[in-house]
C-alpha cells in the first residue's frame, strides 16, 4: 500500500468514526479549505445540494441531524476500497424522521478524495427519491 493510500485509508477511518460520534467540528477539520462537495435532493430537503467550503460542513450536520430522531438512525459500512486519493465508502444508512416517525432504509455510496492528507470532495449517492418521499409522506 502506497503513501497515498494510507493517508487516505486514515482520513477516511476518521471521517468515519467522527460521523458515527456526531462530531460535526470534527469532521469539517479533516477537510481542506477550498472543497467539492455535493449531496444530491431537493428544495424540500434543505441540507441538500453543493458546497465549496471547508466553513460549510459543520453547518450541514447541525442542519442535518435535528432532522431524524436521536438515538434511532443506523449507518452500517459494508465496505471501504481505497486507491491512492481515492476512497469510496458503501453502506446503508437507516433513518427515522423526527416529523412524521417515518423510518427509511437507502443504500449509499460516498467518493471522498484525499490530497495532501485533506478530503477536497465528497459525492453523496443515495436513494433520494426514497428520502423524499419519507419526508413528505401524507402530503398531496
């Protein structure tokens, strides 16, 4: 395994362990100042869309979170493929709504990219259509 691909392994195990912990300062240090980030939805789901910068990240975690009931969300990392700056994570994350007690269960998959030992881009790819729908059951 090459310098590169340890670094981001690391990276990654810590992006990890800090989004299961909620640390949401913790996470936005391990990005770098200038970054790509994008989260696929809606207008109706506020966290959504891009960001460019390193200050924007914790913002979505605190934007994010209030939005599923505490203590009732499960992420579960089927696996992790590291290549030099490139890493993706698979998983599936399970969610209960805070508004309306509805629970939905979406496969992932997240492209971070590591240089010089900083994620500059994070791809979410997730059942959005599935998220949308959870938020907005009941409504016509």
């Amino acid at each position: 395994m090459n310098a590169d691909t340890r670094t981001s392994r690391a990276v990654a195990e810590q992006f990890v362990e800090r989004l299961g912990k909620q640390d949401q300062d913790g996470i936005q240090e391990l990005f770098a100042a200038d970054i790509d980030w994008y989260v696929p939805g809606s207008d109706a789901l506020p966290w959504t869309g891009r960001r460019t910068r390193r200050e924007e990240v914790a913002p979505y975690f605190t934007l994010l979170w209030p939005h599923f009931v505490h203590g009732k969300s499960e992420v579960v990392l089927e696996r992790m493929m590291v290549d030099g700056g490139d890493v993706m994570l698979l998983g599936i994350f399970t969610h209960t709504i805070a508004a309306n007690g509805r629970e939905f269960t979406t496969p992932s998959a997240m492209h971070l990219v590591v240089e010089g030992g900083r994620i500059v881009r994070m791809h979410l790819y997730e059942d959005t259509l599935t998220i949308d729908q959870a938020f907005h059951a009941g409504r016509e």
